[in-house]
C-alpha cells in the first residue's frame, strides 16, 4: 500500500486512536488476559488514551490514508535510574531561613536515600526506548504499515541517541512474533507464568 502516511497523532485523532485501541486490546486479549478490557471498554480506551497523549510521556504515530487512520504505535523514552540530584552549594549571607533550613534537610534526606539499599539508587541504568503498542487494522495488514510505524519510532529514538528498544510480545502472537524479528529485534528476557492451581 503506498497511500497512507505516518504522522504524529493530534488532538483530532484521539476518538479514533481509542476505537483502535480498544480494538487492540480485544485481539491481545485472547492471549493474554491481562488485555482483557473495562466493564466500560469505550470510555475507559478514550480517557487512557487522552491522558497518556497529554501527559505527553508517552507518544503516539498514526498511519493515515487521507480517510481514517489505518493503525498506531505507542512509545516512550524510560530513563535510566538517576542517582539522586546533590543539591548545589550557593554563596551568600549564612543567616538562618526557612529556605537554608528546607534545603539542608533535604540534603540529609538524598545522602541519606543514596545509601538506602535500593535499585533506583545501586545501579546506574541506561536511557531506553520501549514500544508500548503497536496495531495495524485487520483489513490493512501485511502491506507495510507496521513496518513504516516501526521504522519511524525507531528513527525518534535514534535522534535522541537511544540506540535500544525494548518491547514485550505474547509468545502465541504468532505474527507478532514474526513481525518484530523481521524488524531485527531478538529475544532477551522471558516473562514466565503460573496457570494457577488446577
Ligand atoms: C503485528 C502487526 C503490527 C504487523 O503489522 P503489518 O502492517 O501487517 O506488518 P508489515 O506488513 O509491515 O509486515 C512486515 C513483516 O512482518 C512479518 N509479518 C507480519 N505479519 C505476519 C504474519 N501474520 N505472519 C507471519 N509474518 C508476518 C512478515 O515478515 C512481513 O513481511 P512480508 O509481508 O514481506 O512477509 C499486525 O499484525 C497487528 O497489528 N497485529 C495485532 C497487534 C499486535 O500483535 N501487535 C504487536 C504485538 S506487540
């Protein structure tokens, strides 16, 4: 399919990223029922998508063909576990203020926190990209769509220096699977579960 476009989603587009969203999450769901959706599935797929656009942490690229959008990809950038901030030593006069008295305690309180045995703080981490979600409508599948989305998002990240990307695919997702190693991306980790008691 050569007439479509990959553009960043607008405000305009929020009720039709929804609709596919929740589309998604229906085809995800029969794999994985962690997808399975809200007793009030419309809704719900609109305000999740509304306030993850203007929370603007993550983003969102629509495939457009003039007439409606043809799919979507969701992203974000997950930055790495920062070792707390130490605050900055200013110069000027040392009479005692709420603000001097605020600040050395919250001074106290980050020596104190970087020693605390936690991850955020024992390692130094790495900016990664991760791809929330991707979906290409039924109708428009295995003509290149989810390629062009992927290969956008992988370009974002690229100028923003972040050469990794993680994302997560169900094992039974056959074409999911396919999907992403055409795309180069390879096994790393292995979520597990237990069916629960039989
Ligand atoms: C996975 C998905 C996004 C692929 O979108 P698409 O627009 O059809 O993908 P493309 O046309 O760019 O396909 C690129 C390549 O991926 C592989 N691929 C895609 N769909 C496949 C399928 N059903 N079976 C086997 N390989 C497949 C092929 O190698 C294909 O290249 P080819 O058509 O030249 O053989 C789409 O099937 C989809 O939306 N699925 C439901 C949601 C989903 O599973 N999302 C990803 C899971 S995290």
């Amino acid at each position: 399919m050569s007439g479509f476009q990959i553009r960043p989603a607008g405000q305009e587009d929020l009720d039709s990223l929804a609709r596919l969203f929740a589309a998604h999450l229906d085809e995800q769901a029969g794999w994985d029922r962690l997808f399975a959706r809200s007793r009030n599935p419309a809704f719900d797929s609109l305000r999740f998508i509304t306030r993850s656009w203007q929370a603007g942490l993550q983003q969102f690229l629509v495939a457009d063909d003039g007439s409606r959008l043809l799919g979507f990809i969701r992203f974000s950038i997950q930055p790495a576990a920062a070792a707390a901030p130490r605050p900055s030593r200013r110069k000027g006069s040392r009479s005692l203020t709420w603000g001097r008295l605020l600040r050395a305690a919250s001074r106290y309180l980050l020596r104190w926190a970087e020693r605390w045995p936690d991850s955020t703080f024992l390692t130094r981490g790495v900016t990664t990209g991760y791809l929330a979600d991707l979906y290409v409508l039924p109708a428009a599948r295995r003509q290149g769509i989810g390629t062009r989305l992927v290969q956008a998002t992988l370009r974002c990240f690229a100028e923003q220096g972040i050469p990794e990307v993680y994302l997560q695919v169900v094992d039974q997702n056959q074409a999911g699977v396919e999907f992403w190693k055409k795309m180069g991306f390879v096994p790393h980790r292995h979520t597990l579960v237990h069916p629960g008691p039989s």
